[in-house]
C-alpha cells in the first residue's frame, strides 16, 4: 500500500493495521491533511473515518510535527 493508491483504495476500508501502514507513507503534516481532510480535498463522498483511524491519523500528526 503505497499513497499513490489512494484513488483506488479507500483507506476507510482498509484494517486498522493496513491504516497504520498507509499511514507510514505519509511524511508531511501538508500531506496528512489532505488524507484526513480527503472528502473535501477531492469532493468525493468516501466514507468517514471510524474512531479508530481518526486517533491513528492524530498520532501520526502528532509523530510528524514533533520529529524536527
């Protein structure tokens, strides 16, 4: 699973550990958001994100601003 996969793939249907993979992809708060924020960056009516990936996508924003 890579990010390029993300028109093919809706990560909201992916398991909790391939989320936390896809996730690992990601190397730019920039980029998170757009993810995070992907129903309205592409105007597409994907699903939302369960509790769980919401807590994973705010870790991995957490992750990404602290490592500098």
């Amino acid at each position: 699973m890579v990010a390029g996969d993300a028109p093919t793939v809706d990560w909201a249907d992916l398991s909790e550990k391939d989320f936390e993979l896809a996730l690992q992809t990601i190397t730019t708060v920039e980029e998170l958001n757009g993810v995070a924020n992907r129903r309205r960056v592409l105007n597409h009516d994907f699903k939302k994100w369960s509790e769980v990936q919401k807590c994973l996508i705010l870790s991995r924003k957490f992750i990404l601003e602290n490592e500098k």
